[in-house]
C-alpha cells in the first residue's frame, strides 16, 4: 500500500464503488473484505485492485488513478483539471473501444470493459482482464533460443494481436487510406533529430543513419493507412488469456492521426529490443525476427496494401528514437549511470547494427 492510499482512503473509493457493481452485476455483487485492497504505482497512474464476491465467478475490479508522470501524489493529482480532462478522454476511448470488439464478435479478440468513471477520485474502473503479457514469453529461454513450440505458439499470438490491431484501426481509428505523406515522414525525422542531437551529441554515426533516413523518405511512394493510433502498441501491453485470447491495454486518448506503420513499428521492434538478442547480436533469433515480421504482415494487411519501405522507414525511425532514449537514461536514471561503462557499448552496437539492418531493407 503506497502511502497515499491510508485504509480511509481505500473505504471511501470501495464506497464509491458500491453503485458501479450493481449496475454491472446486480445487488449481491460487493467488494471482499477478506481481501485487501492493493494498490500498484506506475509511471502515469495508481491502479487499486478490488477482488468481488457473491457471484459464481470471482471477477476483480481495477480502479486507475492518473498521475503526473513519476509523480506519485495522489492528493495533487487529484486537483489537477488536466488529469480529468485526460481521464475522461481514457473512458470515451475505453468505451468505444469495447462496443467495437463486442460488434465485431471475435472469440480470439477482447477488450477491457469499462464500467464507470468516478468523479471524486478521477478514477477509470474497468474489469480486470485474467491474462499474462505477451513479453513473458518474449522474454523466456525457448522463445529467446528460437526452439519451435515456443515460436509457434508465439507467433500466433501475434498473428491475433495484428488482427487486434487492424480491428482498432480501421473501426475505433477511422482508418483511410490516402497517399504516403510526405509531410508525415518528414515530421518523425524532425522529432529524431531532436532527440538525437539531445542525447547522442554529435555522433557520426547516428548523424549517417538520419541522412541516410531523410535520403529513404524521398523515395517512398503510394499509399497508405493514416488512422488515430494506439500509440502504445508492444508487448507489455498485449495480453494473452488462458484460453489464447488477445487483449490490448492503455489505447492512448490523446492519440494523434498518423500512419498505421507507427504502431505496427513500435510492436515489430520491441520483439528486437530484449536481453538474449542483444547479447548474441541476434545470432540465435534471426529466424525468429523473420517468422514474427512475415505473421504481422500476412495478418494485418491485405493484399497490395503492405509497403515495405514504409515499414522500415518507420521501424528504423522507432530504433533510433529508443537508442536516444536509452542514452538519456544512462545520464539521469541512476541505475543506468551504474551499468554505462559495460552496458552502453553493447546497446551502442547492437542498435546501430538493428538501425542498419531496416535502412537496407
């Protein structure tokens, strides 16, 4: 229990609570009070899980907090006007976002459901799905080593996940296409170069592989898919029940319209971006990477809708936004200072060698 969240606290949010239960599950369903109250603190919000009793099933409720980021005062959040505006842009997103996958009637595809939003505490309460993210398994020795089992079963995963996304963009996004936009490409090469000149100083190198990104945007023609994005599209924050279902978390309220390829960038680089591949240089996990590409591809696009230059465009662009923030973190994160001198030439390699490997496409 953090120390924001005193006993009184959590009684008074379970009370607040008590109308948001029996409009979903009728008047028997109550909070245990067998069970405490736990409550997790993360970068952007508090999150208090209450576990229900008095139905058949033992569903869990989740109260979400927001918070300023690495804030963690519960009272100035509180008062802070913005953080509600945000929240009740969250639940509209939430709320449309669960109508569309109950229309679209996917067994394999779900949505967190929400249930209502508490004036008082600013607070979203949603369902909480009984699921693991997908990155435990990314994560793992089998899935790391590429043995085959693991692959499969994680490759179907993404297979859904791509199928998840499609689904969110084309009907919670409003998905268009149009012609490639220039102007698009131009404005994600701007914000690199800032970061990079922030972070990386004047790296030679990086400085090749901007160039080398600004000389590739020219070059890319016909069109694509420009929709509001989830903008938060990775591993952690994809979730695969018990049963093999798939279920995406945190879709971004404040999303801006951009392409489709952003997110589809963002989930294709994080299966890059962990510890095994990293050491090895990608050594045991190429084939893997190869599986994993061609399973978005084939799930999410149609036929004559997939460019791969888009794709690498922006997969090299969201690696070397990362690069830069990883060498922001080795300054100001303290635990990162502590492992800069042995972890920062390995990342250093692998990133430049992963920028290299989508420039060539």
């Amino acid at each position: 229990m953090t120390q924001d969240f005193d006993q009184k606290t959590l009684n008074d949010i379970s009370t607040s609570l008590t109308g948001s239960l029996s409009d979903r599950f009728g008047s028997k369903a109550r909070i245990d009070p067998s069970h405490l109250p736990v409550v997790r603190s993360f970068a952007n919000s508090f999150i208090v899980r209450f576990p229900i009793e008095g139905l058949d099933s033992s569903p869990v409720v989740l109260a979400k907090i927001a918070h300023r980021p690495h804030k963690r005062d519960l009272a100035a959040a509180l008062k802070d006007d913005s953080l509600r505006t945000l929240a009740k842009s969250e639940m509209a997103q939430l709320e449309a976002t669960w109508r569309s996958f109950e229309e679209l009637g996917d067994p394999n595809l779900i949505a967190v459901q929400p249930l209502s939003y508490l004036e008082e505490w600013n607070a979203i309460v949603m369902l909480e799905v009984n699921a693991r993210p997908l990155r435990s398994q990314l994560t793992s020795l089998a899935v790391g080593f590429s043995q085959a089992k693991a692959t499969a079963e994680f490759t179907r995963h993404l297979r859904n996940a791509s199928q998840w996304i499609r689904h969110y963009h084309d009907h919670v996004g409003g998905g268009k296409i149009e012609p490639v936009s220039q102007e698009l490409l131009q404005d994600r090469i701007e914000k690199i170069e800032l970061d990079v000149k922030q972070f990386m100083g004047k790296s030679a190198d990086a400085a090749r592989k901007l160039a080398l990104l600004e000389s590739k945007s020219r070059q890319i023609t016909g069109t694509e898919t420009i929709a509001q994005l989830h903008g938060d599209f990775h591993c952690s924050n994809i979730l695969v029940t018990p049963q093999g279902q798939i279920c995406v978390l945190d879709p971004r309220a404040n999303s801006s319209r951009r392409s489709i390829y952003n997110d589809l960038a963002a989930l294709l680089t994080d299966l890059h971006l962990k510890p095994i591949p990293m050491v090895t240089g990608g050594f045991f996990t190429r084939k893997f990477w190869d599986q994993s590409r061609q399973a978005i591809i084939e799930s999410y696009f149609k036929p004559g809708e997939y460019s791969q230059p888009l794709l690498d465009f922006y997969c090299a662009s969201e690696v070397m936004f990362k690069w830069s923030m990883d060498e922001r973190d080795f300054t100001n994160r303290k635990k990162m200072r502590m492992l800069k001198s042995v972890a920062r030439p390995v990342l250093g390699r692998y990133m430049s060698r992963l920028t290299d490997r989508f420039l060539a496409g």
